[in-house]
C-alpha cells in the first residue's frame, strides 16, 4: 500500500519582528483544499476579525461556484458540456472567468490550458486524496487528440456551450489567484491598510507589516524550509508551482499535478518555478497562472514564454541549477550557502 503526501505549497512567512509587536492579527483556514493564512497589521482584534469573516464569506462562496469536482457552478456547466446542452443563466462572473483564461490560454501558447479536465481526473486528480496509478499511454493519447481548449467555448449572452464535448474546464490554476484578488479588494474596502494573504502558496501584500516590507521566502522544493527570501511591497504578489505539492511516487518516478497539454503527462525534471508580479488588478490571479507556462515549457522556449507573457521577474529550481532573472536576482536573497554551491545558477536575461 502506497503512502501519499499530500504536500500544501508552503511559502514561510517571516513577519515577528520583536516580541513588543502585539497588533499582528493572525487567522489560519482550510479553504479550497489548502491553508489559507490572514496576517493583519495595526488594528484592532475586532476590526481584523471582522474584515477576515468578511473573506472568508467570499472564498466560500467561490469554493461554491469554481470548485472542479464537488458540486458547483462549473460542475453544472461542465456536465452541459459533455451533454452537448448549453448552460444558461451563467453569471456574469463565471463568464468573465472564462473570458480572461480563455485569454491566458491564448496568450500561453495553450500551456496553461484550463480545458483539460479529462486527463486531470484520468491522473486522479480530481479528489481530495488520490493514489497512485500506472499511466496507460494509448488512454492518455485518445484524451490528448480529443484536443480540448477553451477556444471551443462559445458564450452568447448568459448562455455557454462548447463545440467539443470533451472540454471539462479545471480552474485549479487560477482560482487561489482570483480569491487572492477578491480577499485584496474585501480587505481594502474595510479600510484594513496592512495585510499579508497567502492562500497555499499564492501571496498578495497589502501595506508593510510595521515599519518593513513584509518578508516571505521560497520554499526548497527538496527539502522542508525556505530556499531564499525576498520583500514583498505593496500590492505585489508572488506564487509558485512545485512538484511537491499534489503528486504520487510510483515505480521510482514522480508523476505531480502539472500536466503537460500536449503529452498528457505530469511534467518530469522541474521542481519548482516561481514568479513575483508587480500591482495589477488582477495580481493574485496573474501570480497564480504565470507560474504553469514557465513550469510546462521546454527549456529553450521559457525566455519567449516569458517575454510573451510579460513574466519580469521568476526563479526555476531544477536538479542541480537555478534559473532565475536578473531583476529577480537584484532582490531575493538565498538563505543556505550550499544551496548556491551545490547549484549552478544561471540568470536568464
């Protein structure tokens, strides 16, 4: 019997500062399937209560409406998908969703590509606890030429349809940046002036915490403790996707939940890939996406990707070399002297 590790990505926070700091609020929740942790700084208990019961509110709602599997809007909207029935009274904010990863997915060159539902369960993907399974290539190449993407959506008025029955949309990748920008919105809108929100790994930073920058690291995606760490000002946001996060071991290979659209596969050989995304309205959202093309790509086509997607600032962790760009170079700080030793670090451009 085989033991899964269900790793959350973890990207540890360094906000004490002195033991006299007492108006850090701290809220800690299992939302979407991961921790979601609300730091506050420079209110009162009440005040930073309040405005968190306020987000939470929303993410779950957003859990309602955007979760892949379990009952929601987009399971609705994916079971009229398959019936080749169209889905009517869509609400105007799922169509947008879809309008702006339809956009990403274009824009990614179908790296990111949310269509591909069916080869995401077929990995087992799609539940809480999954277990390992012996892919089967034929299987995995009928799901892969039934070509799904979400330029096959057609959206008229509040009605969606599809012109293949085989797109199963998974929003996986870009609903904790999308909640990450509504939590930002929620929290500005109570006037809260500091605060620090990282849901599984995807953080967005409003204000400072006390009189610096809030600080966050990278997590060593081989190891349990943070890799580098860097500032993140205000209204920045970062995110990163690792192959310890949701994978099984099986035959000695490592099969994670990154899937390569074009091969059906698991990405094998990188371990880690992180992007830091200036303020934008959608930040969170960008922060949460950004980091799947860059990690899917092939090695040489990762500085195009990144160019075409406006992608300043990431670090890849692979076995034994770190690439990373030099604007991200200028401002992360790595905290093991080994770890720079035993890697080959390459600035990109």
């Amino acid at each position: 019997m085989h033991f899964i590790k269900f790793f959350i990505i973890v990207i540890t926070l360094s906000f004490l500062q002195s033991c006299s700091q007492t108006s850090l609020y701290q809220s800690k929740h299992y939302v979407f399937g991961t921790i979601v942790d609300i730091s506050i700084y420079g209110e009162s208990d009440e005040k930073a209560e309040e405005a968190t019961q306020a987000v939470l509110k929303e993410f779950t709602r957003l859990h309602h409406s955007l979760h892949a599997w379990k009952k929601s809007d987009l399971t609705d909207l994916n079971e009229s998908i398959a019936k080749n029935k169209p889905y009517r009274n869509a609400s105007a904010e799922l169509i947008e969703i879809i309008k702006e990863v339809k956009r990403l997915e274009d824009a990614s060159h179908h790296l990111f590509n949310p269509a591909i539902g069916e080869i995401i369960d077929y990995w087992g993907f799609h539940q809480d606890e999954f277990n390992p399974i012996h892919p089967d290539p034929s299987k995995i190449n009928i799901l892969v030429k039934r070509y799904p993407s979400l330029d096959q959506i057609r959206i008229l008025g509040s009605t969606i349809s599809s012109t293949n029955p085989h797109v199963k949309i998974d929003l996986g990748g870009y609903a904790k940046g999308y909640a990450l920008d509504r939590a930002s919105k929620i929290l500005r809108d109570h006037h809260i002036k500091n605060a620090l929100i990282n849901i599984g790994g995807n953080i967005i930073a409003i204000g400072q915490n006390g009189d610096r920058p809030w600080r966050v690291g990278i997590q060593d995606p081989r190891g349990s403790q943070a890799i580098a760490k860097l500032d993140l000002p205000d209204g920045w946001a970062i995110g990163t996707s690792g192959d310890y996060q949701r994978y099984f071991m099986i035959d000695g290979v490592r099969y994670c939940h990154l899937i390569d659209p074009f091969t059906g596969f698991p990405v094998q050989g990188v371990y880690s890939v992180t992007v830091l995304i200036e303020p934008a309205q959608n930040a969170g959202a960008l922060s949460d996406v950004l980091s799947k093309p860059l990690f899917i790509a092939k090695r040489e086509d990762r500085r195009a990707i990144a160019e075409k997607l406006n992608i300043r600032h990431y670090l890849i962790i692979e076995d034994n070399v770190i690439s990373v760009t030099q604007t991200m170079a200028d401002i992360i700080q790595f905290l093991d002297v080994h770890t720079q030793k035993k890697n080959r670090l390459e600035i990109t451009h």
